[in-house]
C-alpha cells in the first residue's frame, strides 16, 4: 500500500534531497557550458593575440586572458569539455566491460568468477593514477590513451559493484522462477538482475565520472594526457605553474573549476544513493514495524 | 489495572497506522491482541515501552500502574527494565550473535544485582525457560530457534518484569516448537503471575494463551471479548473471517479418474558435501534426502508434511529440477530425469513449482504481464497469440482480470500476489505443481480463499499437485494423500484420514499433538 506512493513519489522525494538538488543543477550548468562549447566561445581560442595578454577581467574578456591572450572563460569552457569526454567515455569503458563482467561471473560461478575476482584483484593491487602514467608512458601522451588508461581502472570498480548487487538478487524466487522458465544464465543475468542494480551502477557512475574528471586533470597535469593545442583543465593547470607567482588567476581559475565540477559530481551521486536506495531511506519504519 | 490503553492514535505523514484504539490489561492477566500484518499490533506494543520509530506521531493517553508513561527517556527505560519485559518475533537477530547465552542474560542482570547473585539467577533463569546450564556456554547460532526464543524469553524475565510482551513469538517457529513455547509461556506466567500481552495474527495461539482477546482490523479495535466467546459468537465480520479460516474443512476424498502413475520417484538421495577448513578434519558429509521413493498420480495431490529442516524442499527442488539428486531418477510422464541439474524443455514444461513467499517471487521490475509469460518460453512453437491467450486464461481461472497484466507487483496484496503466482505456474499447462508452503506467508484470513482456488483449479484442470508444508491442518484441506518427512526419510504415508485417526510414527503423533 504504502510502495505505491512510494514509487510516484521517488522523483519528488530525491528533489527534495537539498545536495541532490545542488550538485545535479550545478553540473547540469557545467555540463552545459562544456557543450555549448563545441558550437560557440566567446572568443575563438584557436587565434593567438599576444598583445592582449595577461588582462584583466573586463567586459569584452570576462575572465581576462592568458599569456597567448586568448580568452579564459573559452579556454574553460572548451578544457571542461575535455575533461568531461574524457572521464564520460572512460567511465562507460567501465560500465559496458566490468557490468557485464560482474553480472555474468555472479549468475555462472565457478571458474569463471574466480577469473573475474583475480582479474579484479589484479588491477585493484596498483594505484591507478600510477598504472595510468605508466600506460601512458608507453603508448605515447595523448587524450585517447589517457581514457584507455583511465577506463581499465574503472571495469574492475564496476565488476565488482554490479557482482555484489548481483549476488544478493540473485537468492530471489523469481530468478528461481526464471530458472525453471528455461532462463540460461546470461540471459537471467540482464533480463532479470541487470534492471535491479541499475540504481546501484548509476550512483557508482556519477563517482566514477567524478574521479575520471580527477584522473585526467592528474594526466594532463604531469603532461600525458591531452595534448596542446587541445586544451583541458588539468593542461591549463601545468601551462600556467611556471606563472603562478606573476598571474596566480591562470591556475586559479582552471584549479576552482576542477574542483566545482567534482564537489558537483560527488554531491548529485551522494544524494542519488539516497534517493535510490532503499536501505537508507527513513521512512521504512511503519512497514518494519507494522 | 497494571496497563491502559486510553485512545491511541499513531500515523507516520497523514496515514493513521493505529486509529483511536483503548484497552487495559490487569495484573496477571493474559491478553491477546490479533491482527494481520499492517493492523498496528506490534505499533500499539511499541507504544506502550515507548519504542516508537522516530517519525511516529503518537496522541491519546497510555497510564502504566495508573501512572502516565514519563516522558524523559531515562525514566522511561527504568520503566522497561523493571517492570515490562519484551519478546520479538525472530530471535537470531535480537540475540547479539558474538555473546554466548548466558552472558547476553547476565546482562540483564546487571543492574539489578552484585556479581555472585547474577551467577546464580542466570543458572536459575536457564532452568525457568528449560534450558540445561550447557545452553548458557553456547553462542546462537548454535541453539534451535526453540531454544534462542527461550533464551529470549530469560533475558525478558530477568528483571521480574510486571508486563511480558510477546511480539509473534512463535511464528518463526515450527509448530511442535510452537506449542513447547506456548507452554512455557503458560507455565511461566501462571507461576510468576505476570500479566501477558500476546500479539500474533494467529487465532488459535492466541486462544490457547490468553483469556481475553482483542481484534485489530486496520488500525482500529473493532472487538474485545474473551477468547471463549470470540469463537462461539464473533460479531464483527473479520472476526467471523478469523474464525472461519480457523476451522478446517475437509472436503470429500475424490475418486481418480485413472489409476496409472503420473509422477514417480525412485530411491531419491541427496548427500550435501560440507567444506571443510584446510587444516579441520573433514566435515562429515549431510544426507538431506534419504532414498526416497514415492509415486503420484493423475490428477492427485499428495502432501509432504515435516518439521524444518527435514529435507522437504530439497526434494521439492529436485523435482522441479533446480537441482539434481546424488542419486536415484524420477519420471513424469514415463520420462525419466534426475541425471542432469535442468530438465528438458519439454519436460519443464510439465513440471512447475510456487514459491512459499509470494513477496519474493516476481521481479519487482517486470510487469505481471513479462513474468506471466516468462514459463511460454518452454514452448517455441507457440506464436504470440497464442501466449497471450494462455496468459490470459491463467489470469482468468485464478479469479483476476486481465488488466492486471500490465501492472507492477508491488501494487498487489501477498494474497492476489500468491494468485499470480499460481498463474504463473499453471500458464504452461503442467501436469504437476509442487506448492512449497504456499499459503504460510499469507494472513490468516486469505489462506482458505487460495487453498479453495487450488481445489478449485484442480477438479477443473485435472492437474497433480506436491504440496509441500509443515501443517497439517492445511493439508488435510487439499491433499488426497500424505506423507510424513523426517530427517530425510518418508517415515509414513497414507490417507489424511487416517493419519489423522491412526497415527502411527511418533513424529506425526507430535505433529498432531502439536496443533491449536
């Protein structure tokens, strides 16, 4: 009785969530900016104008300028973008390899798990960040292999979330059912556990894609990720170190939005967990004690 | 009057979950309050040790010894500790599962006295409850669930308590370990002369407990009497539903239409290897199902009846192939299967199985509709017309519309949930069903409308059924035939009538005994 509204109410209910609120309308905007970017700047930051360098802000450069005098609030815009490719496409490496990975290890056991496990324990053994420079150190600096290296660290993070949420749906008496309904295993996997964990794998994402934001910034920073002249926000970081003490808004800047798009990232997830999850909402008493 | 109970209202948001209920209860008097699940029972306990969930908004007045509840927490638990104990429903998870026995009773002691008294009452406790003092130096895990209710049941009486609060206390109990409780609670309170508030959704326990007896139908108090006269003359018309459903009526033995072997299992044994620690000795291997050998035929439904833990499920999910036994084979339909863990599709087909918890056995996030047609996959000459036909007959012969089909499962009761389930496992057109436990989950009050619609189903359908359960009383409703499990093995089969005239193993002299 009281699930149905429960269910009609969730999207209310999770608005009403005061961090869900901020960070999703705080990305959203981010996101936003980083895609309007690929349309329209403010100023066309392919064109160098040294004369204009180091400004101020001002009306026609709201931000002020950098030392190639291109505009900074376009230089942020199109680095956002960057970075959000990357981490979007390196968390959905993660989410399309490890997912299934993880649902198909839970639903077949056996050997086939254990590979899984170790594979996973693998990978989990060596700092990320670290393996990525490596990766990158060999394969050359470059966006594309800054995702690769980013993405592998994510499928074991995502095997080992959906395998958890796999294992306790999987004790149901409806997979038992399916079972008996001529179900193979793969097929149980997707058709019936995959939509119960969906919840579970889009809070893990919107972490991961927060970290992935993280780990390239980290990349491009010690220069193996993106490449000039493609710009991103942790490449923005390492051009203006060398100026830090002259014009401390060329690093502040791309430095504070680092940091907004995650505090966004991980406010929206923390409040997508409680919205989506079951476990930690309060309202459950009348149906426990009831 | 040790309790009164003067208009209680408690709502979480705009819902009242208890609606203006009063009553009272005297020193040493027994009281029983019933109600199926939602009805606010367990809220109106709660109420009175002032456990309420946060959220809870609580009015009306609750005295204890004529003396209004104290509002500070402090004297509130003082309260509790001296003078109400508190019995739940599961005792594994209200029973700290790293104490042994007898210290999570010494803990109770604590307050109340020095260090060589605690020793001696704990000792002295194990006993009251019926336990030996070896009990006390074991952890939960490893006492029955009779023996943790006990110890549960020592840890409440502990303080001498004026009031003992018993929460469903036996209904995660099989029923021979239902009555011993019972009985206990009988002899304590008689010997103590505690007064006793019973809660369960269970007529018959509560009668053969308490004097007086209160009925609670959705919130609301809708009749208070004496346990007597409830069943001689209900008034209110739930009440009448408890009662009727309370009462067993066997239907006429019907005559088979034909004589030959539908179902047969032969010599059937499953052996349950352990694993053992790397350097323990090796765990002795556990026989669930010990050669066992049984037939079914055409048309009849025969009843597997035992204790938990007999080996009943493990046979049933054998048979409908989740599962292979160590050795033996069966045959349906003259096909014998039991060498590979999943049957063939066309043997699957013929062969289905309802589950005992209606809540589990769907998919929440599926229609009706997918999960229904889920079993159709067995069959792939079917085209979709024809699958849908068959759904919707389904539907249809187990009392619903087809617009069901399109909802989701948490928008049904456990009962029409039960019934879904039922069309689901008769929407292949099987020619067995095992049922595990298939109405021990539901209230009370719809259990005899399900069992009706599986007699119902069958003079219509001619199917057989395996019914799989732990009561006889439910059984003697349906099956033709019944056979008793213990520790594996089939220790007596025959007819209800004469098990229940003629018992003859002690196991279903127990069974019998143990019934309300």
């Amino acid at each position: 009785m009281s699930k149905i509204e429960k269910r009609e109410n969730i999207f209310k209910k999770a608005w009403g969530h005061l961090s869900l609120r901020i960070g999703l309308i705080g990305s959203i905007i981010f996101a936003l900016l980083a895609i309007i970017s690929i349309f329209w700047t403010p100023h066309d930051i392919t064109l160098l104008n040294i004369s204009n360098r180091f400004l101020g802000p001002s009306s026609t450069h709201w931000l002020g300028t950098d030392f190639f005098g291109r505009d900074m609030l376009s230089m942020l815009m199109s680095g956002a973008l960057t970075s959000f490719i990357v981490a979007l496409i390196a968390v959905s490496i993660g989410l399309l390899i490890g997912t299934p990975l993880g649902l198909l290890a839970a639903s077949y056991g056996g050997i086939f798990e254990w590979l899984v496990l170790k594979g996973n324990d693998f990978l989990f053994a060596f700092p990320a960040i670290i393996s990525a420079i490596i990766i990158t150190a060999i394969f050359g600096p470059s966006a594309i292999n800054a995702i690769i290296a980013i993405g592998i660290f994510n499928i074991p993070v995502f095997a080992r979330v959906s395998r958890g949420g796999a294992l306790s749906i999987i004790s149901n008496d409806y997979i038992a059912a399916a079972r008996l309904s001529g179900r193979n295993n793969f097929n149980i996997a997707f058709v019936h556990i995959l939509p119960n964990i969906a919840s579970l794998l889009i809070v893990q994402s919107s972490v991961q894609l927060s970290l992935g934001i993280l780990a390239e910034a980290g990349l491009s920073y010690v220069g193996l990720g993106t490449q000039p002249p493609a710009t991103s926000l942790g490449l923005m970081l390492k051009e203006s170190q060398s100026l830090f003490l002259l014009h401390p808004m060329l690093a502040i800047l791309p430095g504070l939005t680092i940091i907004a798009i995650v505090l966004f990232l991980n406010l929206a997830g923390d409040g997508l967990r409680d919205a989506l999850d079951p476990r930690l909402a309060k309202q459950g008493a009348l149906d426990s004690a009831g | 009057m040790l309790v009164e109970v003067k208009n209680l209202f408690i709502s979480f948001g705009a819902r009242p979950a208890v609606d203006g209920i009063s009553f009272s209860i005297k020193a040493g008097e027994r009281f029983g309050l019933i109600g199926e699940s939602g009805s606010g029972k367990s809220l109106s306990a709660l109420a009175i040790c002032g456990l309420l969930p946060e959220n809870a908004k609580q009015a009306g007045e609750i005295l204890f010894n004529n003396m209004p509840l104290p509002k500070s927490e402090k004297q509130m638990a003082n309260l509790r500790g001296n003078n109400i104990g508190m019995i739940f429903q599961e005792p594994m998870s209200a029973l700290n599962p790293l104490m042994k026995a007898k210290a999570q009773i010494a803990e109770s002691l604590k307050i109340h006295f020095s260090k060589n008294q605690i020793l001696r009452r704990t000792q002295k406790l194990l006993k009251e409850v019926g336990l030996e003092i070896y009990h006390g130096e074991r952890f939960p895990h490893q006492l029955s669930g009779g023996q943790r209710q006990r110890v549960m049941i020592a840890i409440a009486l502990a303080a001498e308590p004026k009031l003992l609060i018993c929460d469903e206390p036996t209904s995660a109990l099989d029923l021979i370990t239902q009555k011993t409780i019972l009985n206990l609670l009988d002899e304590i309170c008689n010997h103590r002369q505690m007064a006793l508030l019973f809660i369960s959704h269970d007529l018959g326990a509560v009668a053969s407990l308490c004097e007086n007896v209160g009925v609670l139908k959705s919130g609301k108090l809708v009749e208070r009497s004496t346990s007597k006269e409830i069943f001689k003359n209900p008034k209110h018309d739930y009440t009448k539903i408890l009662v009727n459903a309370s009462k067993v009526i066997v239907p006429p033995l019907r005559e088979l239409s034909t004589h030959t072997d539908l179902f047969v299992a032969e010599n059937i044994t499953k052996i349950f290897k352990q694993n053992s620690l790397f350097f323990l000795a090796k765990q002795q291997p556990v026989i669930a199902v010990d050669n066992v050998s049984f037939s079914i035929k055409t048309s009849q439904a025969v009843a597997l009846v035992g204790p938990s833990g007999c080996g009943k499920s493990t046979l049933a999910r054998m048979i409908v192939g989740l599962d292979k036994p160590s050795s033996g084979v069966f045959s349906l339909l003259n096909k014998t299967y039991g060498k590979k863990k999943y049957l063939e599709r066309h043997l699957q087909r013929e062969v289905s199985l309802v589950f005992q918890d209606p809540y589990n056995s769907f998919n929440p996030r599926h229609t009706i509709g997918i999960s229904l047609s889920e079993p159709l996959r067995l069959n792939h000459s079917l085209t979709l017309e024809k699958k849908q036909k068959a759904v919707f007959e389904a539907v249809k012969s187990v009392g619903l519309s087809k617009d069901v089909l399109n909802r989701y499962p948490h928008q049904f009761s456990g009962g029409q949930r039960q019934r879904l389930a039922i069309a689901r496992a008769i929407v292949s057109k099987p020619a067995l069903i095992v049922l595990d436990e298939p109405v021990s989950a539901l209230d009370v009050s719809i259990r005899g409308e399900v069992l009706d619609l599986l007699n119902h189903l069958r003079s219509q359908l001619g199917i057989s059924y395996l019914l799989i359960s732990h009561d006889l009383d439910m059984v003697q409703m349906v099956a033709d035939k019944i056979m008793v499990m213990n520790e594996g093995k089939i220790v007596e089969m025959a007819s209800p009538k004469e098990i229940f005239n003629n018992p003859k193993h002690q196991l279903t002299k127990d069974l019998l005994a143990a019934r309300l």
